[in-house]
C-alpha cells in the first residue's frame, strides 16, 4: 500500500507591518538674513528649537554665538524666545515710531554700531561739604558710549535735555562710514523723567538687547526677526498655526512681542 505523504505544516503568519510614524511638520522657519539683505537657510521650527553653535548647522561655525544661545518653544499660542545667558545676548527689532523706555545700562544697535545707554547721576557734596568740580551740565538726560568689546566702551555722547538724533547723514550724533545706518535712523528724547528710543523709519531697523533682570515691563514690538550679536539677522516665518504673538523671554517671565518684518536692505 501507497505511503500517504504528509501535508505540509500550516505557514507561519506574518505579523501585520507597522506603518512608519508619520514625520513631524514644522511649527514654522527661522529664515536667515544675510548682510546684503537676502535669505539664505531656513532652520524648520520645533515644538522647541535650541540656537547655538552646539545646535550645529549654520550655526555651527559663528563664533558669536555661545554654544546654547537661544531657545524657542511653542507654548499656548505664543512663541517663546529665551536668552540662555549667551555672552553677546539676543536683539529684538522695534517698531517703527514706537518708543521703548531704556533703563540704566540698555544695549542697542542701529547698523553696526553697538551703543550702550547709561544714567547720569547728579553730583552731590562730599561728607564735609566740598562741591565736586566738573564741567557744567546743562540737565544731561543720558551718556550714550559705542561698546568695542565685553567690558570696553570707546567715544561717550553726553544726550542733552531736547534729547538728540542717530544717523549717517543727518541727526546730532552721525555714523557717516556704516552704509546699514539709514540717513536718519533712530532718535532718543526724555519724556516725565524717563528716557526713550525710537525708530523713525530706518531701513535696517533698531536693536534692543533684551535684559537680563525680569523686572522690566512688558513691551509690544511688531517685528519678527531677532539677531545675536553675530552676523546672523533670523526672520520668523511660515508659523502654523498662526499665532498670536511671540514673545521674547529673558528669564522667564519678562516678554517682548513681535510681529512680521519687512526686508532688511542697505542704502
């Protein structure tokens, strides 16, 4: 009688394949603005994005900045950027004819002139009376000094009472070899005891250095770019959803809010 040949053992089943996680769209860009006033790379957004050299990428080899930066996270419908108390800080752009309040020790830059704003204190007797001598100070609101490095300033600027303006061409204290300098760019006045800066239109914008103490009031800008004291100017662009403000955060708590830039340019 014929062997009956065994049936074959049932296959074994092929476990059901899992679909590759879908990859995460951007929460926006961070476009980067070349000197000329061109874009160059564009840096996609995450829920938290870290700037520094340590990042790597185009930050990589900017000296200027410290290895952890600048950290920007997506937080209940607002865009949070914080200095990590980076060496040469993180710049906000203002809005054209809106005043900010400089506080004693405000660091601004307009082109690439780097100013830092001081108090003038009014000179009082010593212990046994004796008037300190100087030259006459007709009501100075402020002492504008250019900051050549870390701890170093250059020529101090004394701001008279009537305030004064920042320009290449025309204004009371003039830069006329920084072509990003526009022919009037920024003006500083004193209003009720406090001391303001104001853009009045340059073309390449003015710079607040945001501070280190939160105690500073909240301030609105309308720009949405920031620049480390390097050579990089960042463009926020493409925010999904769109959001309501970004705000800038030194600390923790202290913000600055920023909307969309026009181009920077060169006159």
């Amino acid at each position: 009688m014929a062997a009956v040949a065994a049936a074959p053992p049932p296959a074994a089943a092929v476990p059901a394949s899992t679909p590759a996680p879908s990859p995460v769209a951007p929460r926006g860009n961070l476009v980067l603005i070349r000197p000329d006033g061109s874009e160059g790379e564009t840096i996609p957004l995450a829920d938290t994005t870290l700037v520094g050299r340590q990042a790597g990428g185009v930050f990589a080899a900017d000296l200027y900045l410290s290895p952890r930066h600048a950290t920007l996270s997506f937080e209940g419908g607002q865009l949070h950027v914080k200095d990590e108390q980076s060496l040469n800080g993180v710049y906000v752009r203002l809005d054209r004819d809106a005043p900010i309040e400089l506080r004693d020790g405000a660091i601004f830059r307009i082109g690439q002139e780097l100013m830092r704003f001081n108090t003038i204190e009014p000179t009082r007797p010593s212990a046994d009376g004796v008037e300190i001598m100087g030259s006459p100070n007709p009501g100075f609101i402020g002492r504008l000094s250019l900051v050549i490095g870390r701890s170093t300033t250059a020529n101090s600027f004394p701001i008279p009472p009537q305030g004064l303006h920042l320009g290449r061409e025309r204004g009371d204290l003039i830069f006329p070899e920084d072509g990003y300098v526009s022919g009037l760019h920024a003006r500083i006045h004193g209003e009720q005891g406090r001391v303001f800066l104001t853009d009045v239109g340059s073309s390449n914008g003015t710079f607040v250095r945001l501070v280190s103490s939160c105690s500073e009031p909240n301030t609105e800008l309308r720009r949405a770019r920031l620049r480390h004291s390097g050579s990089a100017l960042l463009r926020l662009a493409n925010l999904e959803p769109p959001l309501q403000s970004v705000c800038a955060v030194p600390c923790g708590r202290g913000r600055r809010e920023w909307q969309r830039p026009r181009s920077a340019s060169r006159e």
